[in-house]
C-alpha cells in the first residue's frame, strides 16, 4: 500500500501500526553528498507523534519531522540473510 501524504502533516502514518516496516521518503533540503533533497529510511516504524517519527533501520534508528515526509509504502518483511560461511 502506498500513502501520497502531500499535505497530509501531523496525520501521516497513523494509519501504520508500531513494528510495520516501512520505506518512508522526506525531504533533506539538498544535505545529501550529491545535493540531493530527498532521501529515504527503510525499516521498521517504531515511534511516532504529532511531530515526527522514528524508524529503525539497519544503520541506526533515524528521526523523520512529518513536516518532510513525501510519501510513505509499507514493504515486505525482509529477506533472510544469506549465511556468508557456505560460500
């Protein structure tokens, strides 16, 4: 399920419930190595408020104002990880 949450604020991702995973792109306002100005945090939805969100992902848990947020999907769990000693 994607959500277009333009003009949406404060009520974006209410519909999701703690631990959904979640790809969720904001905006950085060109902060980005190569100018970029948005970006996006995969992973798992574990706080929210009336301001921002929080999701883990595999690099740390990343803090999202709702204010920035473009567009929100929910994904798949991921995959297994590979067992790196059979190669």
């Amino acid at each position: 399920m994607t959500t277009d949450v333009t003009n949406s604020g404060p009520l974006v991702l209410q519909g999701f419930p703690l631990g959904t995973r979640l790809v969720v792109r904001y905006r950085i306002d060109g902060t980005g190595p190569n100018g970029q100005t948005l970006t996006d945090a995969l992973g798992l939805l574990v706080r929210r408020s009336e301001v921002d969100c929080e999701i883990r992902t595999r690099k740390g848990d990343v803090t999202i104002m709702l204010t920035t947020v473009v567009a929100v999907k929910q994904v798949p769990p991921a995959p297994p990880r590979r067992d790196r000693s059979t190669r």
